[in-house]
C-alpha cells in the first residue's frame, strides 16, 4: 500500500476532549446550581429548579434555579445599590476588574470549553478555538474603553442598570458581549442566560467572585421566557439588551414602549451569501461551510441563502456536495467532528418541519449518503436547490444546517435577491473583482458584510442588524453608546448655544394676524390635504395667527411613497452635493429671515430672530457635517480592513417638539437629511407655521422633490401612521410621553427604530443626532496576495 493510498483509506479515529473536568466541577456544586445575586448564591423564591440536559445524549447534566418575579426583584436591586459605587469607580479600577476577568477566562479557557460543549452541543473545536478565545477578547478589548472612558466618552455617564438577555447559540459569548460593554461604561447588570445553556453564566459567576467583584455589579438569574419578562418589566432597569428571536424582540419592544428604556435587539436574521463567477470556488465552497454548517446553522447571522450567478451553479453545487459528503456530524466533544448536536428536541422538530415545507413547496432536497447518530439530537448538512424566491425556507429562519440555493444573472438581480428579505443582520460576498464586490456590499441592507469571508467577529467591529434584525451594535465603539448617555448639564450648555433662553418679546402684539392657510408639501409640491379641512394655529395670548392642512393617513401614505421614491437617489448623492443643498437651504433662509422671525415671534412669543440665526447655523452644522461625518477602520486581527460606514436609516418620520420649532425643523430634519435619509416632517402643532413657510425655501435650494416631505396635522395621530407604516426606517417623535408609548408599541411591525424626546426642553445635541440618523455597516475585507 502506498502512503496515499493508506491516507486515503484510513479511518478516523475517535479524539474526544475529556469531559471530567467539566463533570468534576458540577459534582463540585453537587449538580444543583442556585441564583447569583449581590455576590452571593441565593436560594430561588420561587423554589424551583430545572434540569438543563446535554443535547447530544440527552442526560441531565445539573439542576438550576428557576428566577421568578420576586428574584428578579432582588437582583435588580442589589443592581442598583451596586451602581452607586461602581458607577463613580474610575476608569482604570474598572478596567482592571474587566482585565482580571479576560485572565480568568483564558486560564480556565478549557473548563470553559468543555462544560460549553456539554450544555449547548456545539463540536469543541469551536468553543475551544472560537467561542471562549472571542469572549476573553471582548473583556480584554473593553478593559480598554474602561480605561479610555474619561477622556474618549467625556460628557457621557453610565445608564445604570442594564437588564440582559442572552439566547442558547452562544451562551458565554453573547454573555461578554453584553457584559463587557456594559460594565467598561461603568454600568450594572443583571443577566439571564437562556433556559437551555446556564452553565458557563454560572461559571462566570464564580469567576466575579474569585476576582473580587463589587457585590451586586454582575448578577446572574436563570430562569425561563417569564423570568426574562419580569426583568423587562421591571421598573428599576434602565436598558435592555436582548439577543434572540425576532418574536421575542417584538414582544421586548411593545413591553418597554414608553418605559423611557433604552434598548437594543439583535434579532434574526435570513443572511445572503452571494458568489459571483468570478470568484474563487474552492474557497466559496470552504466559505458555505462556515457559513451554514457552524454551529449547526443555529446562527443569527448563519448564510443560509446561497445566491449564486447562473453560470458556475451547477459547479458550484457539485463541489459543494462533495464536501458535504466529508462533513462528520457526531459527538461534539470530539475534536474531528464537524458538526455537534441540535440544541434541543424542539429546535430539531422545527427544522425537520421546515425541510418538510421546502419539499412541499418544490425545492430539490440533497443529503449526505450517511446517517447522523441515532442517540441524541443530530441533523444532517441539508442543500435546497431550485428554490423560489418566496418560498418559506427562502424568507424563514431556519435556525439549523440548512442551506437554500438560488440563483441570478445580473449584479442588480443579485441586490435585488440578496435584500428580498425582512430581516438585515450580515451578508457575505464572493469575488475576485473587488470593485464588484464593494459595490454590492454598499447595496445590500445588512449591519455586516463579509468580503471573500464569512463569520468574521471581533470586538472592535460593531455587530448588529437592519431592518427586522433589531437595532443597536454590539462591539467596536458604536457599541458603546448602547451603554451610556449623556450628562445633563452637558447637554443644557450645549444648548445654550443655541436659541434656547430666548427673552419673551411681544414684538408680535402689534402685528395684525395673517389669514393665510397653508397646504402640505409632499413630493417637492404643495398639496391640498385628503381631508379637505384645515386647522387653526394661536398665538400664545390666543389671537389666529394662520391655518394649517389636517393632514391624515392617506397624506402620510403618500408623503411616505414619495419619501420612499427619492431615497435611493438621495442616498446616492455625493456627500459634498448633500452639503450644497444644505448650505444652499440656510442662504434661502436667510434671504426671509425678517419674515421667519416675525412669524416665529407671533406664534411663540419668543424672540424669532434669535432663533432664525440658531435655525442657520444649524443647518450650517447639518452641511458641515454631511462629508465629514466618517467611518472608522476597526483594527481587526488578521490581515484584514474592516470598514464602519455611517449609513442613512431610510425614510424617516420626524415628529417635532413645541419648543423652538424652526430651530427644531433645522437642526433634526437637517441633520437627517445631512445624512441621506428622506424625511416625512410633522411640524410642532402648537406652532407649524414656521415649518409651511420652509416650503418655499425647500422649493428654491435644489432639494430634491420627495426628499423632504411635511405633513401638518394632530401628532400623535399622525405619529401613529407613521410608527405603523411598513415603509418607514425610522420613527423621531418629540411629544407628551403618552406618545412615547404610542409609537413604541406601534413601531414593532417592522421593527423600526424609535427616538422618543420631550415636547419642550433642550434640544439633543448634534453628535446624538447624528448617531440617531446612522446605522453603521461593517465591512470586512481580508488581503493577501
Ligand atoms: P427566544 O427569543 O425565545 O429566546 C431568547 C432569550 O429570551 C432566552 O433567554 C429566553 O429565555 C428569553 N425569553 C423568551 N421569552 C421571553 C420574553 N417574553 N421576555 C423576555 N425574555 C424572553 O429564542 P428561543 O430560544 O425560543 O428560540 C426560538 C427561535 O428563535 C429559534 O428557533 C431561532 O429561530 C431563533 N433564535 C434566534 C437567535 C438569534 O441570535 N437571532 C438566537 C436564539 C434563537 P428562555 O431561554 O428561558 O426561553
């Protein structure tokens, strides 16, 4: 026999990791795990436990404490007597702890591994090279921002108590990614990991413990789908981070509408991996593997759409089912194999239903000739080719190793097919032709996009979703700002910079009122309103001061068609042409500016012509920042750039305060507008007159029509419509808190972001606006000759 032919031939032997030590330190807790808490283990009120089981042979692997709404209770206050302190801890000293706890979770890196691999099934090849090398980067990569906090985040303080909750497909890495940033920003946390993976959480535990944590800083509360309800209920939680389903995030974002909670999800996700027929097959083929086979599929950003050019279908098809044939699907502790087990019976049926669906449904089904094992929860890697483009396993998330084949001719057929989708999370693009593959990647409306690679992560690039993935970034300094916000006297001396402290001038008094009723301005014209009506606008000593449109559904309906029909052009336009336009707003403006400061003056009472000057200078803000308002390059490892990009939200409904009305309309919608989104303004109803003077100006400074929509009318009814409509990115709403809710609740359908805000009061600054007005997309570009 030759050399080759033994290799070819030879068997794999088994090379199981030992899984005693991991064993020896459940029996060390003799199997039963109680509720973290003030630094302390606790007794659950509720004196239950659950089992939590090894998905790959179905045995029990220890019994955990079931958190129920008087533990939460408990664990949110040991929270917020902890933050007193630790908020006021400096930087360093926090850095430290986080430093402490990158050192503990690599000694114990192995532990670690193992008793993950256990309790989730994932093979040990990924927790030990992936997971929990990942994790000890994120403590360590945070330990920094601690440090770096007084000074690169001045004028920012911490939330407070941050409640988080974590799902089962990577349990201590979705840990540190909550945790780390959380802390670093000098906040306090309560933590519930998922029901089915809460063994390495408990490890941590100990850990904070071993350092020497304040009591109280981190608290762990396993518990079920009601213990992670009661901790978003809670009153005395000031942010919720939450990973997992879209469902659940829905439910998330109706729970805490109008709480004045901050909050961010990262959600599902039906991610495109797009190969061109330029690219390198081999490594495609390498890339699908990682793609939709780690993990078993059970990944929120898995590629489970392959989109491939019509050309190299078939070859590409062909290799990858010779690699399918050579994936192993066994025990996940030993280290040759591939693919571990399901999470959980009911994860295995939901897949089985789905594939069952895709059969149905008329796509081609292909499966490696060998069997998975017959104990314990397995799928086999599973190809769909021929599959429609809405058909269920096209759209749904599978959450298993699944992959759905399609395929297109033209670069715009493969954006078109890569965004047919509700969700947003990552894509991965295929090509040698980098001006292709970049240009795609700016097209295609996800929060990651991997070039020539696929589940990239590190924790200097930010991760996060659009769309129905949920909002917020984990990671990188976008991350951040999840995490703190900003001081309060800050805030005022900014404001201060403006129009606000404006002395009352009763310069209007002597001013005959004006009978004048304005229309809307929808699609660059002015329009009568649907409902024919108009509404009355005082002044604050009562006289009418003018009339404004009663806007309604069908005005919003079509202000948002119209908004929608500009966005692709408004997006594309150069940044510098952006900035023209914006300039050009503020020289129109000033021509009227007698004009703006008298009516500003009859409707508010105030000194209208220190306001027009602060309106002005917003925009000047607005232009200045529309080119310069750049990205990062994140330092990566491996040879790699990793683009931020700053990229507009969409169509956005802008709902505006009382208070300052012109200055408010400039500095929010042009701040917006700066950054490429289009805009459905509804103006202040106590004072919208200013706002339908600003149709002229808008008709004169080159603004594209349909850019910059305004609807007059009753807020909160139209900030319904708004919140409510499908074609909306983003909801802006200032007004009475009851509003807050409103739009909160109502925003769920597609997920859009909400920004709720006072009706009167300082206005936010620039630099939060234009955070509100981004979402950041990272693009990961590997090199090498
Ligand atoms: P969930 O979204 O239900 O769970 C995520 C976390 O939220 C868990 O800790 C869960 O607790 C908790 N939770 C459940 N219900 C509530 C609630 N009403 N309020 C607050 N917290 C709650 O995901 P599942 O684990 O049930 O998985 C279901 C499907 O979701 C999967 O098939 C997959 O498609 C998708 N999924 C997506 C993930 C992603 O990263 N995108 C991650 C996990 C799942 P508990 O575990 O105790 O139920």
């Amino acid at each position: 026999m030759t050399l080759t032919e033994i290799m070819q031939t030879l068997p794999y032997g088994p090379a199981p990791e030992a899984a005693q030590p991991a064993m020896d330190w459940l029996k060390a807790h003799k199997g039963k795990f109680q509720l973290f808490i003030a630094g302390k283990w606790r007794t659950p009120a509720s004196r239950e436990w659950f089992a939590t089981i090894n998905p790959a042979n179905g045995q029990k692997l220890a019994e955990v404490a079931l958190a129920n709404a008087t533990d939460v209770d408990k664990a949110v206050k040991a929270a917020r007597k902890a933050f007193v302190e630790w908020s006021q801890t400096r930087g360093h000293v926090r850095a430290r702890y986080l430093y402490a706890m990158a050192r503990q979770i690599q000694k114990h890196a192995r532990l670690f591994a193992v008793l993950e691999t256990l309790d989730n099934g994932k093979p040990i090849r990924e927790t030990r090279d992936i997971d929990i090398p990942l994790v000890a980067r994120h403590f360590y990569y945070h330990a920094g921002w601690a440090q770096l906090m007084e000074s690169e985040l001045a004028g920012y303080a911490p939330l407070g108590v941050v409640g988080q909750i974590i799902p089962w497909n990577f349990p201590l890495l979705m840990l540190a990614w909550k945790v780390a940033p959380a802390l670093a920003m000098g906040n306090t946390v309560v933590l519930k990991p998922a029901e089915f993976t809460p063994l390495t959480a408990l490890l941590f535990a100990e850990i904070c413990q071993n350092i020497g944590l304040p009591p109280g800083v981190v608290n762990i509360i396993t518990g079920d789908g009601k213990t992670g309800a009661a901790l978003v209920e809670h009153p005395g939680v000031d942010k919720i981070a939450f990973t997992g389903s879209t469902e659940v995030g829905r439910i998330i974002r109706k729970a805490t509408a109008g709480s004045g909670k901050k909050l961010s999800l990262e959600l599902g996700g039906k991610s495109p991996f797009v190969v061109f027929e330029d690219a390198d097959l081999d490594s495609a083929v390498e890339g699908v593997v990682d793609a939709i086979w780690f993990n078993q599929g059970q990944v929120c950003c898995a590629g489970s759409r392959l989109l491939v050019q019509e050309g190299i279908a078939e070859k590409m098809y062909a290799k990858l089912r010779a690699r399918m044939e050579k994936l192993r699907v066994g025990d996940p502790l030993d280290k040759a194999v591939d693919l571990g087990a399901i999470i959980a019976p009911v994860q295995l049926e939901k897949i089985q239903r789905l594939v069952q669906k895709g059969v149905e449904e008329g796509a081609k089904l292909w499966q490696p000739s060998w069997a998975v094992p017959a104990e314990g929860c397995f799928y086999p890697p599973t190809l769909f080719t021929e599959v429609a483009p809405a058909s269920t396993i096209a759209q749904e998330e599978i959450f298993g190793p699944v992959l759905a084949a399609l395929t297109f001719r033209t670069p715009e057929e493969a954006v078109r097919l890569a965004n047919n989708t509700r969700y947003g999370l990552a894509a991965s693009i295929w090509s040698e032709d980098i001006n292709l593959a970049l240009d795609v990647a700016t097209q295609i409306k996800a929060g990651t996009i991997w070039i020539n690679s696929t589940n990239l992560f590190d924790a200097a690039s930010g991760f996060g979703g659009y769309r129905e993935s949920g909002f917020g970034r984990e990671g990188g300094r976008e991350g951040l700002w999840e995490y703190v916000k900003k001081i309060e006297q800050h805030r005022t001396a900014q404001g201060q910079s403006s129009a606000r402290g404006l002395t009352a001038k009763a310069s209007a008094e002597s001013l005959p009122p004006i009978d004048r009723t304005a229309k809307l301005f929808i699609g660059g014209k002015q329009v009568r309103p649907d409902s024919g009506y108009s509404k009355a606008v005082h002044a604050p000593d009562g006289r009418l001061v003018g009339e404004v449109g009663l806007g309604n559904r069908k005005d919003i309906r079509n202000a948002v068609e119209a908004a929608r029909a500009a966005q692709e052009g408004w997006r594309k336009t150069a940044a510098h042409s952006k900035a023209q336009i914006l300039y050009f707003l503020a020289e129109n403006l000033s021509q009227r500016a007698e004009e703006f400061a008298r009516r500003l003056s009859e409707q508010t009472g105030q000194d209208g012509g220190a306001e027009v000057e602060a309106a002005l200078e917003a925009l000047f803000t607005a232009a200045a920042w529309a080119d310069k308002y750049e990205g990062l390059v994140h330092p990566t490892p491996l040879r790699n750039v990793t683009l931020a990009i700053p990229e507009p939200i969409g169509v956005m409904g802008i709902l505006c305060p009382d208070d300052q009305p012109l200055l408010a309309l400039a500095r929010l919608a042009g701040t917006a507008l700066a950054m490429g989104n289009t805009l459905v303004v509804v103006p202040s109803p106590l004072a919208p007159l200013s706002a339908t003077d600003f149709y002229q100006v808008l008709e004169t400074s080159d603004v594209p029509a349909g850019t910059f929509n305004i609807v007059t009318g009753e807020r909160d009814e139209l900030a319904l419509t708004l919140a409510e409509h499908d074609d909306v990115d983003a909801v802006w709403y200032a007004g009475p808190q009851a509003g807050w809710a409103l739009v909160e609740k109502a925003s769920t359908g597609n997920m859009k972001r909400t920004w709720t805000l006072p009706s009167s009061g300082p206005l936010p600054d620039t630099e939060e606006i234009l955070r509100q007005a981004t979402q950041v997309k990272n693009i990961w570009v590997p090199y090498g000759a």
